[in-house]
C-alpha cells in the first residue's frame, strides 16, 4: 500500500517534492537575478570607466592633431606660400623663384621652433617638383630618399599621396629620423587647389607614433589593453599593440556600435569599445582580452554558482529527510482510511483526494441518514397531527407521550384549526423552471407550511400537516394580553396571506373554525373549519372565512328554494334556441343577482342552481338539434371545468362563455336550417315555372309579365329568382322551350318554317328566325335542309 501510494504519478510525495524543490530554487533564481544585476552593474562600470578613458586618450591626442592643423592652417595662409603659388611674377621674373622658395624655407624655421611637438613637416610644390623643408629645399627624389625612403612606404606610395585632389586628413606613414632610423608616424596631409589635373601643392605635417603613445602610455587603459587611433577609412595611425591586430578584425563594426564583442581566429576573445572625434573625424579604439575585461565578474559568478551547489545540495537533503518525515502520518491515514473504503486496482490515487473522499463519504452517509430520520419524523408527525385533527388517535397510547415523543407542546389553554386552500398558483409556478409540477407543488406546501409555523409560534404553538391537497394548522393559543382568540387568529391568517401573495404569488383562502377549550375538541374544529371553506364557493376565492361568521347562514336558506321559476327558465330556453347573447346574458344576470342578493343561497342550493341552469342549456341543444351533433359531445371539457369552479363567480364566468358558444352554435344551426327551407321553396318555384312554360309555350301571349301575374309575383322579381338558381332569365327560358319544340315539327316533311313558327307561339316569322339562329347559330331554313339531308 505505501509503495503503490508514493511511487504513483498522483501520490502527494510528488506534489511535496515539487513544492520543496520550488521553494528550495526560489532563492536560487533570486541568486541569478542578483548575478545578473550584479554582471550588469559591473559591466556598465567597466564601460563607463573604458568610455571616460578613450575620452582621457581623445583630449590629449586632439591636443596634438589640433596643433597639426594649426600648423597647417599657418602654412597655407603664409603670405610668402600664396604668393609663390598664386603670384603671374614668375611669369615676368623666373628667376626669382629660387630665391623665393629659400626664403620660404628659412621662414619655416621659425614654425619648427614654434611646435615643438610636430617631428617634421614640408610642401611639396608640383610645379617644379620640388620639397620645401625648413631651412632648405630638396627635389623629389633626393626628399623622398632623406625623408622616406623604405620597404613599408614605396616611392610611387608617396607621390600618389602627394597628388591626391582635394584631399584633408590624417593618415599613416613612415620616416627617416635623425638618427637614420625608420619611424611609423601620423601625417596630416592637405593639398591645394588643383592645376592641369594636379594640386599646385601638398602640406605634410608628421608627427611620430611613440610620441603619441608616450603621450598616453600612463593610462591605465593603455596598461591592460590595446589602444588604436584610426582615421575615418579605419587605418591605423596609432596602435599600442607591439604585434600586428588580428588580421580578421571587424574594422566595420566600429561605424555601427560603440562596443563590441569579438573573437579571433585564433580563439582569443576581445572586448572593444571606441568614440570618435566629432572635430578630427579620427576613431579611438580599445581592445581589451575577455579575461581582463571579465575577471572581477568571473570572481563574482564563481562564488556565486558556488553558493548555488551548497544550497542546492544541502537543501536537497533537507527535503528528503523532511518529505519523509510529513509524510508517515498521512501514510498511516490512508492506511486507516483504506480499511473502509476499497481502492480501485490499477487507478493512481492522491492520498489526500482519498481522505477527502473517504471524509467525505461518511459526511455524507451521517447527513443522508440524518436526513431521511428528520423527513421520516416530519411524515409522522404529520400523520400524528392528520388522526388527531380528524379524531383517529390510537386509544391505547397516551396523547401526552405521543407529543413527547413527536417533539410537540400543547400545553396553552384554546385550541383551533385553521385550512389553507391554495386559489392561483400560475405565477409562482412560472418562475420555477427545470422543475416538475410534483416538485414545484411540494416546494408551494412546504414555504407555506413554514411560514404558516412561523406567524402561529411566534405567541403562540403550531403544527401544520397535509390532508388531501389541504394544509390544515393545529394552533395551540395562549391568550393573556386580554386580545380576542377570534381576532388573533384573523391576524395571523390575514399576515399570512399577504405575505404570501405579495412575496411568493401564492393566493390563499383560509378558513379558521372557533376556539375550543380542551385538545378532545380538535376533531370538531376541524370539521368547522371544513364546513367554513365549503362556503368558498359563495363567497370566492382569497378570502378568509371564519367559521363563527358563517354559521348564521347555514339555517338561513330560503324555504321555497333558489329563484329559478319556469316562467323565467323558458324565456333563458328560448333566448338560448334562437341564439339571442345579449338577452340569455341579461336573464343570467338577474337569476344570480336574485339569489345572491343579502346573504345568499346556501353551497348545496348554489350547485342545484347551477345544474339547473346546465339542464337549460342541454334542452336548448336538444331542441336545436340531435344529440349525435350536441354541443357538450363537442366540447367534453365545458361541463367539468363548470363543475370544478370553486366560486360562484367562478361559475358565472363559465356559464358566460358557455352561454356565448351555446348561443353561437344555435344562431348558426339556425341560420342553416333557414337557408336549406328557403333553397326547397326556391326549387319548387322554379319547378313549377319550367311546368307552366311547358304547357303554354304555344300561347302568343305568353312572356315574364303573364308567368308573374300567374305565380302572383312581380315579373322582375320572378324573373331574378329564376336566374339566380337556375342561370339564365325567364325569357331566354321560355325561347329555348319554343325552339326545341320547333325543332321537332321541323324534323315532319309537311311542316314548313313558317307553320313551325305558328304552332310554337310566334306570330312573326321573321322574330322566330332571328330566336332560332340566336339559340341554335344556323336558320330554321338550313336547318330543315340539314334534316332532310
């Protein structure tokens, strides 16, 4: 069991490790985010410092650029220099220019002594290929021998440099020193503007490399690094590296970022860092190794991942040691708990899901069987109250232990019952939904029985229990306030019922029987308050009837009965067969108000009068027609849902709507049967025209006005009836009779057209032509020719 519960994917073992191995990276992650920080920080500082120290460098070294243009500047403004570059003299005086270019010569002297920091500077002048030096002038050739001359800077280098056009900048070169010996320099070269193609001349300014280095060689960042001083086509003027930079060097980085990470071919790894001149154009450049650049931080991420690892390893047994302890007691739940509740084979289980389940589970049973034990009190209890009500206790056991027992106290001096009959429940069902109408009738039961036993003990004690789809209310009152019982109990049903109606929908007719004395005399009130709500059907729905107010009436009836006398019965019989609403409604009304008028008639004559006044209705049909076609077999459910109003305006309502379809029913058989008489009348008229046409079709006087005079009706009207049934009018009638007879004297050989004119009552031949050949579309003559044909 415990190995199944700890090695399983959903053992709570693994939840806790995952826990303790989250808790024990916490402060892991929070040591590589301080790492990180930390690496940052120090890195910003080393940059910062490197930046301020590439400042130091640029400072010192535009220092002494400056003074090269200075110097330059000077040179190119010199009164003597414009004049023999510029000047048309020489064109008049040639002679003169040698002696011109000395003095030149001996005037640069004087710059020299000036910058003390420039090494050495010259013109070179292309119209007569020569080089002014300070104090003396040299050709090309022999300058470029003394000045230049070497393997590294060839003579072809120096004179493309020399006539480059409209060139201004810094570049590398070397020297011949002093001491005969070959030195690497910086030159700012600036040329003049040109002529025939080249520049009229080129100043030269050098200063030397160890110069500049000696300048800066006490910097800190010269100690642990390289420092490069490029020109804007990243040529190096000026480098402290001994050796040569790596030959794969990223020149081209240095016009993209500031600082950079590179590594040679040759696995070495650099940090590089640069700014620029923003007056000289010229690039300083740092390029320190990675393991100079990283060492303070390489201390602090071994210190770091060497607390990592302690703290990993001692936390981790920790956890072990821990893990194991926390979990023997829950272990021996599980085992505790397994006894009772079977585990399933080959499922993975949470040791706590399985408590939780197995709490749960015996939760759950203690509630259900509380549960049915409280439900099962209440049925019985209420089956206590249900035989004490209608007086059916058990003999046998006491009343008193029976109350004990049930939980009950009625132990207060008056008794009384009270009924409540639910009228209208529909809104209150309409709000319940997803619910069947069983359900939602028992939640209807129970919010009315609880509120209910919550009005009655607040003074007083109550006890409510079912009885045939009413709520009957022992109510056990204690009157010392000096307050009528009568009154209390109006109280308590009047709250009741508006707090129903008003929270809930529930509308509620409550009967309340009179206060008695001892609990013997429950049964009794119980049947006062039964014979109180029969008089619902007098007095209508939501009310609240009181058993002492109603009594007078139940010996008050009218001896001769209800009002409903024949007289008055026929009239309602014969409104109803001819269909008259209006007059069967009137008769109604009087008969109700007659009755009910006072104090009324009592339930037992209010349902005679009711099946009095259904038989009516039933005569009526019956009269109108058989009972194959009655009304009531046409609509099943009128006579029940009159006999199960339970008001009489209830059964007014429907005697209403019966009345208006009882009515509409008989008008329409009526109707019907007046229409079928007056179509038979019809049919016999028209019978008896086509009769008397026949037998005098020979009369010459017979036309509409001797038919109408012989039927004793006007002509036109005679005539339209005709055509309305039959389709045509009596004249067209009476030619078509008189044509067919022609027809057959015409068939005789000795008849003429003229004698079969005569015989069929025409005195105009030429009349019966026309009515011949409008009926039949041919001639009397042709038709005789086509007959003896």
């Amino acid at each position: 069991m415990r190995k199944k519960l700890i090695f399983n994917g959903q053992s709570i073992v693994l939840t806790w490790s995952i826990s303790y191995i989250v808790i024990l990276l916490l402060p892991v992650v929070i040591g590589l985010l301080v790492y990180v920080e930390s690496n940052r920080t120090l890195k910003e500082e080393i940059q910062q410092a490197n930046d301020s120290l590439l400042k130091q460098v640029r400072e010192v070294m535009d220092n002494q650029f400056k003074a090269m243009e200075q110097l330059n500047f000077e040179i190119t403004w010199n009164v003597n220099v414009q004049e023999l570059l510029y000047s048309n003299k020489y064109e008049t005086y040639p002679k003169d220019l040698p002696y011109d270019t000395y003095q030149i010569a001996k005037s640069f002297s004087m710059y020299k002594t000036s910058y003390p920091l420039i090494d050495s500077f010259y013109v070179y002048l292309n119209k007569n290929q020569s080089v002014i030096l300070p104090t003396t002038v040299r050709s090309k050739d022999f300058a470029y021998e003394t000045l230049h001359q070497s393997d590294e800077f060839s003579f072809s280098s120096w004179q493309m440099i020399m006539k480059r056009s409209n060139f201004k900048g810094f570049i590398p070169m070397y020297r011949i020193g002093d001491d005969n010996k070959l030195r690497k320099t910086v030159a700012y070269i600036s040329t003049y503007p040109f002529e025939h193609d080249q520049p009229l001349a080129t100043n030269v300014i050098m200063i030397d490399q160890s110069r500049i280095l000696g300048a800066i060689q006490n910097m800190e960042i010269f100690n642990k690094g390289h420092v490069l001083i490029l020109n804007e086509q990243n040529q190096v003027l000026a480098s402290s590296a001994e050796g040569t930079m790596p030959a794969d060097f990223p020149y081209a980085n240095l016009d993209l970022a500031t600082n950079f990470y590179f590594k040679s071919n040759d696995g070495e790894k650099y940090e590089v860092f640069n700014i620029q001149s923003p007056r000289s154009k010229l690039k300083y450049v740092s390029i320190m190794p990675s393991t100079t650049y990283w060492q303070k931080a390489s201390h602090i991420r071994n210190l770091t991942y060497l607390s990592m690892l302690i703290s990993l390893l001692g936390g981790g047994i920790l956890t072990f040691f821990f893990l194991r302890r926390n979990y023997n007691p829950v272990r021996r739940l599980v085992h505790a708990f397994s006894k009772k509740q079977v585990l399933e084979s080959g499922k993975t289980y949470n040791e706590f899901h399985f408590i939780q389940e197995a709490v749960d589970s015996t939760l759950i049973e203690m509630a259900d069987f509380k549960s049915k034990v409280e439900q099962h009190r209440h049925i019985v209890r209420s089956h206590f109250v249900e035989k004490l009500l209608k007086g059916k206790l058990d003999g046998k056991i006491p009343i008193a232990e029976a109350l004990t027992t049930f939980d009950m106290k009625l132990d207060r001096k008056e008794f009384a019952v009270m009924l409540f009959v639910t009228d209208k429940s529909e809104t209150f069902f309409d709000r319940i939904t997803n619910t069947s109408d069983e359900e939602k009738w028992k939640l209807l039961q129970f919010i009315v029985s609880n509120v209910v036993e919550e009005l009655v003990s607040q003074q007083h004690r109550g006890y409510v229990a079912e009885i045939d789809d009413t709520l009957a209310c022992l109510v056990n009152l204690s009157m010392e306030d000096g307050r009528s019982a009568k009154e209390e109990l109006l109280r308590i049903a009047g709250e009741a019922q508006s707090f129903l109606a008003s929270t809930y929908d529930i509308h509620l007719t409550i009967a309340i029987s009179n206060v008695n004395a001892h609990i013997s005399s429950v049964p009794q009130a119980f049947l006062e308050a039964l014979d109180a709500m029969t008089y619902k059907l007098v007095m209508g729905g939501h009310e609240i009837l009181a058993y002492h107010d109603l009594k007078p009436h139940t010996h008050c009836d009218n001896p001769s009965g209800y009002y409903y006398p024949m007289a008055v019965e026929q009239q309602f019989l014969n409104a109803l067969k001819f269909g008259e609403l209006a007059d069967a409604r009137q008769i109604l009304r009087e008969v109700m108000e007659k009755n009910y008028e006072g104090t009324g008639i009592s339930v037992s004559l209010t349902k005679c009068l009711m099946m009095g006044l259904v038989s009516t209705i039933m005569k009526s049909l019956n009269d109108t027609g058989g009972m194959q076609e009655s009304f009531f077999i046409r609509n099943p459910k009128q006579l029940d849902r009159l006999m199960n109003a339970k008001t009489v305006q209830d059964m007014e309502l429907q005697l209403d709507d019966m009345l208006a379809q009882v009515c509409a029913y008989t008008a329409a058989k009526r109707q019907h049967a007046n229409s079928i008489t007056k179509q038979k009348a019809l049919q016999q008229l028209v019978e008896q025209v086509n009769t008397y046409i026949e037998h005098n079709y020979t009369d010459v006087n017979l036309n509409v006005t001797m038919i109408g005079s012989h039927f004793d009706r006007k002509a036109t009207y005679l005539s339209k009836l005709f055509k309305d049934y039959v389709g045509e009018g009596l004249l067209d009638r009476i030619n078509k009779v008189r044509i067919e007879k022609s027809k057959q004297l015409l068939r005789g050989k000795e008849q003429s057209v003229g004698d079969a004119a005569y015989g069929v009552g025409f005195n105009d031949i030429n009349a019966f032509i026309r009515v011949f050949k409008k009926v039949e579309g041919i001639t009397p003559g042709k038709y005789k020719e086509m007959i003896e044909k």
